[in-house]
C-alpha cells in the first residue's frame, strides 16, 4: 500500500506543478494573455481525459502481464520528452489560431509525460483492488483519490511560494524533470512488481470484490454534468479574476488550488466517506452564488481588488465541494472505479472546452461566468429538493412565496427593482451602501440558516437562482446596450459605446471592464487626445516636448488602443503601432478616427510589440540611427491585467536597442491594484537610464482621465524642460524590490 500511494502522491505532485512552469515560460510568446492560462488548463484536462481512459482499457483484461509492459515502455519512451523546455521555434511561429498554437506547443514538449502522469492514480486504484493479492474495501481505496488531489494541491501551493520566487524558469523546469525521471523509476519498480504478482496468483473473483448492478445512464450524465460545472465554474472564475489584474501564476494557481482542495476533503475523512454534508455547504454555495452573480456588475464590474478576488476564490471553493461532494456521494464500487474517473475527466475537460475554447468563439462576452452560477444556482435547486424528499418538507407553493418574497427585498435594497417602482427602491437602497452592507450581509446569512432550519432549503434555492439570474440579465444588459461594436477573441472581449457628449456623441472603447480610448465624433474636440492621453499626460507632454526640436517625429507605441496617440502627428511624422489583437486594429481602424486623420504616416504592425520589435532587430531594421524612435511609447494592458513579459529586463533591453541615444521610453502604468512605477525606476536604474514619473490629475468631470506615465531617457536635456520638469518628480525606489526579468517577477511586492 505505501508504494503505491507514494507513487501516486508524486505523480499528482508533478501533474500540476507542470502547469505553472509551462504556462509561465510561454506566457510572454503570446503577450501576456489571460487566455494562456485557460488554454493550458484545456490542454491538461483534455490530456487528463486520455489518461484515465487509457487506464480504463488497460485494466480492462483481468489476467495477464501485457499492460504491466507496455505501460513499462511507454514510461521509458516518455523520458525522451525531457527536459519540459518548448523549442525557441514555437515563439515566433504564429501563423495559426493561438490556441491551436498552445495546444500543439504543449503537446510536443510534455504530451506523453503528461499522459502517463494522469493514468498513474486510476491506473494503480485499479490494481490494488482488482487481485486477491492485495484487495480494498471501496471506501477505502477512494482515499487514494483524496490524497492524489492532495499531492496536486501541494505542487500548486509550492510553486508560488517556495518555487518561482527563488528559481528561474528554465531551473524550474530542470528540476520537474530529474523528479519525472524519480516518477518513472518508482512507477516501473511498482508495475514490474505488480507483474509479477499477475503472473503468480489468480484475479479476484465476484465473491471477493463489493459489487454492485451496471450503472444507468442517467448516472453516468450526472457525473459528467457535475465534473463539467465543477470545471467551467473554476475556468470563468479564474478568467473574471485575471482579466482586470494580471495573467500571473498566483490568480491561476488559487482558485485551482480551491479546485482541488474540494475534491481532497469530499473524498477524504470518516473512513473514505469524505466530509462532503449537503446540510453545511449547500446554504453557503447558494449564498455565494448569489454574491458572485452580483459582484459581475457591482461599481460597474469594478470592483476592488482586495474584495472581489476573496469573493470569487471563497465561491468557486463552495460551488466546487457541491459539485465534487455530489461525485463523492454517488461514487460507485471498485468495480466500476476506472468508469467513475473517466467520468470525471470527460466532465472537467468537457467544461474546459466550453470556457476555452467555445465560448471566445461564440460570445461576445464573458458571458460564461453569469451561465456556470445559474447552472450551480439550479443544481442546488435539485440537490435541495432530493435532501428535503422523504422528510415531510415544506410544499413547493409555500417555498416558491417565500423565495419571491425575499428575492423582492433582497433587489429592493439594491435598487434592481423594475423602473415603475425606482422611485420606491432609491431610498432603502441606500441602507447597502458603505459598511451598512456587511451588516445586511449577515442578516441574510442569518435568514437563510433560519430557513434552513424550518425545512425550507428549497427556499434559500429558488431565491438563490432568482437573484443569479436578475443579477446575470442586469450585467448582460449593463455589458451590451449602446453597443455599436462588440467582440471577443482569445486576448479578451472589447465593445465600443457612444454616449452624448455636450451638443454631440462621446464614442468610447473598453476592454473588459477598463476603458481604453475615447473620441468626440464632433469636430473640434475630435482631434483631441482623451482619457490616458491628453495634452496633460505625461505621454502627451513628452510627444510636445519632442515635437520643440523641430525635426520630424518617429513614435512607436506597443498597443494601440484606439490609436489615440495618433492625434498628435505632423507632417513629415511616423508612428508605427505595434498591437496584438487583430480585433482592436479592426476597432481603431473602422469605429474611430485617429488613424485615418492623423497628419503623421500611421503603420500598423500586427503581433506581439516586444516579439515584433525582436524580429524587426534580428531583420536589420533599426541599424542606422536615423530608423530608430525618438519616443517608444509602452502601453499594452488588456483590461487592468498587466503584460509583464513587457515590463522586465530583458524587454527593456529590446527597447533601448531601437530608441535613438537621447530617446525617450514612455511607460503607461496607471493601475488600480499595483505601483508600477518602482518596477519601471529600478529597470531604468540598472540600465544606466533616468526615469521621473508624471502623474495628472485633472480636475473635475472631463475627456480627460487621471494617468500615471513613467518617462525614461538617458537625455537630461529633455528632463530639464519647463514641459517635464514642472509637472513630473523622482520615483523613489522601493526596499528590497528585485530587478524583473523573465525568469523572475513577484506582483505581491508592488500591491497597493
């Protein structure tokens, strides 16, 4: 038994410590995205789908010795894999669908490791109870699932905080592979033993092995049912947390971490009966389905970091233990172990698949989030109803009335009752604001454990779906009315809106929740620069000061936007815009009007800046002075997410490369979560560069929006102009800060 389970604990240790430091070396190949992320997340589930059904049809012949060697031998074949390093040749081949990119990227550098990895625990359950050589009682061997998911949490736990801030990623992925390299010794010790076992004494038969009839249909779809909400609820969550913040292995690797840890404690504990209680988590889901579904559009979807990512990581920990515990409590037999897993992994990769792949395909939103809670709103609903059968509960009209009852008072304190009574709701509404809202907040914890305790779970239930779906349609509407343009894609969703501006029409553009350009479609102000770029800025007064020396401009920014920046363009000028979205080039060129009426010469460059700027090097393109920039402005988030491959020192070292001797490098780092501007001063220090920080603030309600820019330059010159000196001041370094490179960054230093 202890071989065995040791085996299994480091095989799931390593099945998802890999996913950190595979999709971390990749992440600056395709700017950053958080779409990295959920892709990778596909590609592992999708490949953990192969591995339990491989395991499945092995295990299928109950006599012989066949499937101990070929197993032996696809375990030797697979070190010739290692090391986990993707070949240089994926970073600049993006000639297809990024997703397909990263899916073939993943499947040729860890593919077979991985597979093998995944088949390890269902592989080795099913051998331990499958001979009379060493038989288990059902609960029991269920533990094993427990502790695989434990191993798993322990490698997600590791690496943030006892792996990536002390090694490079290159080291990271040395090290992973020596430890397979321990995984497949252990695993050919263990099959090769197990042979010979095989060989020497009969299988179990009927009489020996608990049993039970063959499994329904309905079974079967109920489990996948679950694995998939279980899958799609951790994927949404984890897109809704990174998209705003940053796409960085740490609000990857929480809500997976709850992801797991769901599974541990619904398969763990009492004998293998797992703590999973319908009557101690159902209430608490519900209550936080119904916060998250509010959360969606509360302070317009922005709200602070330091309450939304609680919120989200607390409810995807209590959606996961129903959805897990509901596995956990109609589990079947040893004898149909392997059909159980392969269950759970069609499920998990089927929800993967809906979030990753589909949904960019066929929302314009991220409408996946508002779906997965009404879907876990409605499967409590059912779990509800099933718990309250058989015990002389409460009839469905008598629940139903309350649950409108208290739906009602719940949107009249927020103020979402329907506009005839707006008029009515406006004054109690006030009663949730500021800290008066955590008191409600606990009254209705209260209200819904009294109804608990009356047999009225089916209340909590309804009113819990009631409030998701109101909440849903209420960001739905938020998120679409006054669209003129709306997509998504694998980088993000962006919309454009118009809204009346003084005698005209204010067009603006957001990615995600953050607006990201504006424009007055009227003549004068149409040719202003708004929001991050107007005349105040630090971009702004860096492009004027510029502008003094009378000779003509080469700008370059990484990110367009709404191209912006393009408004400030002469005569004679050039600016070249590096963007990766196709779908924001389609947005600048065709809802706004920078581009097509700037006076510069405007290129567009389609791909990755920092990547493109790379190749453009490697090209000759920047030998001679005079086809380097006088100002490279660098200003690519995708919502409030930072790029970080973009702002390391290897990037920075790609940037001075292609800005003349006294250019000028502009930062964009407003944010709402973090200071940047320490990161930006110690790269520029360590390169020989001075950099100041130009902070506006402009006064009241305007075009203009509060921006901070990092101005970085080796010209004093430039520094000492009234235009810049004035209005900008030093960045004073931060203790203990590192320098940011590819192989190392740490968001918690810089949290505000």
């Amino acid at each position: 038994m202890l071989a065995p389970a040791l085996t299994i604990l480091l095989s799931s240790f390593l099945l998802f410590q890999v996913q950190p430091i595979l999709a971390k070396q990749i992440l600056p190949w395709f700017g950053g995205s958080a779409g990295v992320w959920t892709i990778c997340l596909v590609f592992f589930q999708s490949t953990l789908v192969l591995g339990y059904a491989y395991a499945h049809l092995l295990t299928r012949r109950r006599v012989g010795s066949r499937q101990f060697v070929l197993h032996i031998v696809l375990l030797l074949t697979s070190c010739l894999m290692l090391p986990i390093i993707p070949g240089s040749f994926w970073k600049h081949d993006h000639g297809t669908e990024p997703a397909l990119h990263i899916l073939s990227l993943l499947a040729t550098t860890v593919g077979l490791p991985y597979f093998l990895l995944a088949s390890t625990g269902p592989l080795l359950q099913r051998w331990l109870s499958g001979t009379a050589a060493s038989p288990m009682p059902g609960r029991t061997i269920y533990r094993l699932f427990a502790l695989s998911n434990f191993g798993s949490l322990a490698g997600l736990l590791c690496y943030p905080f006892a792996i990536e801030p002390f090694a490079p990623v290159h080291t990271q992925a040395w090290a992973w592979s020596l430890a397979y390299g321990l995984f497949v010794i252990c695993s050919i010790g263990y099959a090769w033993q197990r042979r010979r076992q095989a060989e020497s004494a009969p299988a179990l038969g009927p009489e020996g092995r608990e049993s039970e009839s063959p499994l329904a249909f309905t079974r079967y779809a109920y489990w996948i049912a679950c694995s998939a909400l279980g899958s799609a609820l951790l994927l949404s969550a984890t897109n809704q947390m990174t998209q705003n913040v940053a796409s960085v292995p740490l609000l990857w690797i929480v809500p997976l971490s709850m992801y797991l840890l769901s599974f541990t404690i619904c398969f763990e504990g009492r004998s293998g009966r797992g703590w999973y209680e319908r009557r101690f988590f159902l209430t608490a889901a519900l209550l936080a389905t119904g916060a998250m579904a509010w959360a969606l559009f509360a302070d317009k979807g922005n709200l602070s970091a330091y309450f939304a990512l609680p919120l989200f990581t607390i409810g995807v920990f209590l959606g996961c233990m129903v959805c897990h515990g509901e596995l956990a409590r109609t589990r079947p037999s040893p004898e149909y172990l392997t059909h159980f897993y392969l269950s759970l992994a069609v499920g998990g990769a089927l929800g993967g698949l809906l979030v990753g792949v589909l949904a960019p395909k066929v929302f314009d939103g991220y409408w996946e989030m508002p779906l997965a809670l009404a879907a876990l709103a409605l499967l409590g609903v059912h779990c509800c109803s099933d718990e309250a059968h058989g015990r002389t509960p409460r009839s469905w009209t008598v629940n139903a009335a309350l649950a409108v009852l208290a739906t009602a008072l719940i949107l009249l304190l927020l103020g979402r009752l329907p506009s005839a009574v707006d008029s009515y709701a406006l004054p109690w509404a006030k009663i949730v604001q500021g800290d008066a809202r955590w008191g409600c907040g606990a009254l209705l914890i209260f209200s819904a454990l009294l109804l608990q305790r009356y047999r009225l779970w089916r209340t909590v239930a309804l009113t819990s779906l009631a409030c998701t779906v109101t909440f849903g349609w209420v960001y739905y509407r938020g998120v679409s009315t006054d669209s003129e343009f709306a997509a998504r894609n694998f980088y993000g969703a962006l919309r454009v809106t118009e809204t009346p501006y003084g005698g005209g029409r204010l067009r603006l553009l957001t990615h995600g929740t953050i607006l990201h350009g504006s424009q007055v479609m009227q003549l004068p102000q149409r040719e202003m620069g708004t929001t991050y770029y107007g005349e105040s800025s630090g971009i702004g007064r860096a492009i004027s000061s510029e502008h003094t020396a009378g000779r003509p401009l080469r700008l370059a920014t990484v990110g367009l936007g709404a191209g912006t920046l393009a408004v400030y363009g002469r005569p004679g000028d050039l600016f070249r815009m590096y963007e990766l979205n196709p779908a924001v080039v389609e947005v600048a060129e065709n809802q706004f009007d920078y581009l097509k009426d700037s006076k510069a010469r405007v290129e567009s460059v389609l791909g990755d800046g920092r990547l493109s700027l790379e190749l453009e090097l490697e090209r000759g393109a920047f030998s001679k002075p005079e086809q380097r920039f006088d100002l490279l402005a660098v200003d690519a988030f995708s919502g409030d997410a930072i790029p970080m491959h973009l702002l390391t020192r290897e990037a920075f070292a790609t940037y001075e490369q292609v800005i003349k001797s006294d250019g000028v490098i502009a930062f964009n780092v407003s944010n709402r979560y973090v200071d940047l501007a320490p990161v930006v001063e110690r790269i520029a220090r360590g390169a020989g560069f001075q950099a100041v920080l130009v902070a506006d603030r402009p006064q009241g309600p305007g075009l203009n929006l509060p921006s901070d820019w990092v101005l970085v330059t080796r010209n004093t010159t430039f520094l000492r102009q009234p235009e810049i000196a004035a209005h900008s001041t030093s960045i004073a370094s931060r203790v203990g800060l590192p320098l940011w490179t590819d192989q190392f960054s740490n968001l918690f230093q810089v949290l505000k």
